[in-house]
C-alpha cells in the first residue's frame, strides 16, 4: 500500500468523500464534525478546499484507492476507508505515514461510539484527553 499528499480531486477520490459524508453526518455527532472539518468552506466546495491546501492524504493499493485521511494543524481531522477495504490495515498503513511525517500529528478526532477509530488511536499510543458532552 502507498500513502500520497494528493494535489487533485480524482473521481475516485470524490466518489469516496462522498459516502464518507453520507456515512459521517448518519452517526452522532458527525454534523459536528463535518462543521469543523467543514470551517468556512462552502459545502459544495469542501474538497477541492481541502485538497489545494494541501490537507488530503490517501491510501492505494497499486492503482485501487482506499482510504483517505484529512490532516491540518497536527489533527487528524477524519480518516475513511472503503468498507470493502476494510480489516486490510489501510487505515494503520495511512496514519503510520502520517504519524512518521515531518508534520505528524498530535491529535485525532473520532466520534462517540466509534470503537474501531479509537482503536486505531490507541495502538499508536494515543489516549483520549478531551469528551465535549452536550445537553440537547
């Protein structure tokens, strides 16, 4: 698997974000995260946004993507992987690159109840600091 800081939206790449989307704003909390994922970029524009700045990373096995993480300001701000490309290690093999960057991060965001993204955390010795609660 290679690990790239792409530079363009490919079709493939757009077809991911978009169930990754679809995915994120089904879960608790995932409207929260794609607000601060989100910032002031417009909606229809998010992705373009983030690939020029330079914050998009992905994952392929030889020509086949499948995953992508969004890392700014040290934080990963969200990693997805295909669900067919799941339990292959996609996401371990993108954070280890991230995590031995120049840049690594120092931080991740993972939604409540989201056991699997806690777990990639943890077996990289992460540990969680900081639980926002809201009353609704």
């Amino acid at each position: 698997m290679k690990v790239h800081n792409i530079s363009a939206v490919t079709d493939d790449l757009l077809q991911l974000w978009e169930h990754a989307c679809k995915r994120l704003l089904s879960h608790r909390g995932g409207a929260e995260l794609y607000s601060t994922i989100r910032r002031d970029a417009p909606s229809g524009e998010l992705l373009e946004t983030l690939v020029d700045g330079g914050y998009v990373w992905t994952v392929a096995h030889e020509d086949q993507l499948l995953g992508f993480a969004v890392v700014r300001q040290n934080v990963v701000e969200g990693i997805f992987v295909d669900h067919h490309s799941r339990r292959q290690k996609a996401a371990t093999t993108l954070l280890n690159a991230l995590v031995s960057s120049p840049a690594a991060p120092k931080d991740g965001f993972a939604l409540p109840g989201d056991r699997g993204m806690k777990s990639l955390y943890e077996s990289f010795g992460w540990k969680a600091r900081l639980l926002t609660m809201r009353g609704e």
